[in-house]
C-alpha cells in the first residue's frame, strides 16, 4: 500500500512495502486530519499527513 522506501532513486529491496495494512484512524491537525495505519508485516506505523507527506515509525521485531 505505501512503496515508501527509495535509495538513490530505486527501491531498497530489504524493505517491507507495507502492502498489508490496517487503518488505526485519524488525528485533527493543524490544517487537516493525519492518518494512521499499522503494517500486519512488520509491526510499522505508517502516518500520512494532512500535506500528505508520508513518516513511519518502526516496528518492534519479534
């Protein structure tokens, strides 16, 4: 779902492409709503931003 992970201009091949993602809901923002999603592969936060700029926060590994 989020093909976040670009080196040098190409896809980082170790990372996971958090294609199996589950919505955790939203957060009021200053200019809009922030959205947040769990990757069920690697345990990261994917938050999408009113300006839609995309951060994660990694995963604990089990």
């Amino acid at each position: 779902m989020f093909p976040l992970f670009f080196v040098g201009g190409r896809l980082a091949e170790d990372r996971c492409l958090h294609e199996e993602s589950e919505f955790l809901g939203e957060q009021k923002a200053g200019r809009g709503v922030n959205r947040y999603f769990r990757c069920r592969k690697c345990n990261s936060v994917i938050i999408v931003s009113a300006d839609n700029i995309i951060f994660e926060v990694k995963g604990k590994k089990s």
